[in-house]
C-alpha cells in the first residue's frame, strides 16, 4: 500500500522527501514540461532530490532551455537533458525515439504528462482528431520505440506512467469512430474524455503486455489544476453547463476545490516511485493512492485495452 497519509493536499515535495531513495540516481524522462505546469513540477522536484539524468521533452526549445534554466536555478547539481517532440506529429515523434534510442543510458521512468485539454475541432499533422491524437496516439507510438531503452533499465522494475483524468468519465474509446465523423459529430469534451480513457487503458495493456519483463504501468487523475493545459477552457466556462459522465449522471461538484500545481504533482510522483504499489501494476491512482473505484468499467476493460492497442497500430501504421 502507498502512505496511507498521502492525500488531497499532499504536495510533490513531501512526496518526492519521502522517496528520495528510490528517485537517487534514476533516469527520468519527462513529455510537457513547460514552466507552469505538472510535467514542469515533476521535473523540478525529482531534479531537486538526486534524479541521475532528467530528460525534459517538449514542443519548443526556447521552454525546454527556460525549464532547464529555472531547474538549475534552484539545483545546480540537477543533470537535466532537453528534447524535442511534438506528439501531434508522427514524424516528430519518430525522429524522437531515434535520438532517445541513440542514448546511453537506459530510461528507468517514463512520464507520459503532456496533453491538449477540450480544444475545438481540429487535427493533426496526419489528419488525427487532435486530442487523441496528441494525448494518446502520439504517446503510444512514441512509448513502443523507446521501449526496449525502458526494458533495459537495471532497477528490476522501470515504470511508465499515464497521466490521465477524471474526465476519462465522460467517454469510453470510440473504437468504431475514435474521430468523431472527422468532426462532425464532435464534442470537445467527449473527445478529451476518450483520450483520457485511452491513457488508461494504455497503461493497462503495457502492464499486461511486459510484466514478465519487469515493467510496471500506472495512469492517475492529477486532480482539477488550473495548468497551461487548460489554455483552450475559461474557468467561468468549466462549470458553465453540468458535467455529466457517459451514462448521462450529472457529477456532484459542490465543494469542489481547485488543487494547487505541486498538489496535482504529487499523484505523478507516488505513481513513478512508490515501491509498494509495484504488485498492482495496471492500477489507476488519484490523491496518492490506488483508486480503481473511481475509474469507469470501460477503463479498465481488457478487452477494450486489447482493441484499443489494434486499433492505435493500425493508426500508427506499425505493430509492436
């Protein structure tokens, strides 16, 4: 069991203190860490308490060598590493994994953290519903090429972890129709919840897929921050109309309390470094702990994990 004192409020901080040992020397390699947000925070904390090598991923350069200069303010020690990827680009991608493959050392986490958050309409570069395929399509292509780096780790348990949401709530995967009738049957929404449910699916295929390897998979709900992610949402907006899951239940949210950034980090941390939690691989988490009461049947349906995968290589034109 995780630190039945973590919760809520935890900070990533607290958290990061109380795994210390086993963050010591781990290479981490980190998507979406632009100052602000989760990925950012992860990558600050896990510097600050003696990761070996953290791997700041990202779209921009000029916000990779911003994060990198803000880390290494606080730590001078922190061994941070820049790379460039945009996962709404299979190309990019691509060209990613190359150069990730092409290092020598071995990745002992992957934190799949970047993500777009109930965007209008649009696609990516290769003609993909943008929120899946940034938030998931991307992440799996680019989590299968580096793979056999992650396999080679020498902890005896690498782990990759999702980051999902709460939203996952609002849609199962579309297998039949994951693009939303290339938009005319659209709800932002609906889309991000999809994608979300993806990432948890995803994680629990890998867990499945490589457990005899030793790889260990988790996806969380962060908790409801307000990130750059929602740069496409106003907060008076959020709550405009009820928010009411796939099976059309409007959602209680009286009392409802925005989280602080390191408060939504410290999910990510519990996910990536908790020894305790290894034996259920798979799982889902939120305020620190294993919580699969909260994900939805659809998500953590192996079966749909099964299609999902099928479908997600016919995408990616690839098997793995």
């Amino acid at each position: 069991m995780s630190n039945k004192n973590f919760g809520y409020h935890t900070e990533a901080e607290e958290v990061a203190t109380y795994y210390e040992n086993e963050i010591k020397g781990k290479t981490v390699l980190i998507t979406g860490c632009t100052f602000g947000g989760l990925g950012y925070e992860t990558a600050r904390v896990v510097s600050k308490h003696h990761a070996g090598l953290v791997i700041v991923a990202g779209r921009k350069q000029e916000a990779l060598d911003d994060a990198i200069e803000k880390i290494k303010a606080e730590t001078p020690s922190a061994n941070l590493r820049s790379l460039l990827i945009d996962l709404a680009s299979l190309e990019s991608v691509r060209h990613a994994a190359a150069e990730v493959n092409a290092y020598s050392e071995p990745i002992d986490i992957l934190i799949n953290n970047a993500a777009i958050m109930a965007s209008p309409y649009h696609t990516t570069k290769d003609g993909i519903e943008a929120q899946f395929g940034t938030n998931h399509i991307g992440p799996f292509l680019f989590t299968n090429l580096i793979l056999p780096k992650v396999l080679a780790s020498k902890t005896g348990a690498p782990r990759i972890v999702n980051i999902s949401s709460m939203a996952h709530i609002s849609s199962p995967v579309q297998l039949d129709d994951p693009f939303f009738d290339n938009g005319k049957a659209y709800h932002k929404w609906a889309a991000y919840g999809q994608s979300k449910t993806a990432n948890i699916l995803f994680a629990r295929e890998l867990a499945k897929r490589y457990k005899s390897q030793g790889l260990v998979a988790f996806s969380l709900h962060p908790g409801g921050i307000l990130t750059n992610l929602a740069r496409d949402v106003k907060p008076e907006e959020l709550f405009a109309e009820p928010i009411k899951d796939y099976d059309g239940n409007v959602l209680d949210l009286t009392g409802f309390v925005y989280k602080t950034i390191p408060e939504g980090t410290s999910t990510h941390i519990v996910a990536a470094f908790d020894p305790n939690i290894i034996s259920q691989s798979g799982s889902y988490l939120s305020d620190c702990q294993i919580a699969m009461e909260q994900a939805k049947p659809y998500a953590t349906d192996d079966e749909q994990a099964e299609k999902l995968w099928a479908l997600s290589e016919k995408i990616v034109g690839q098997k793995f």
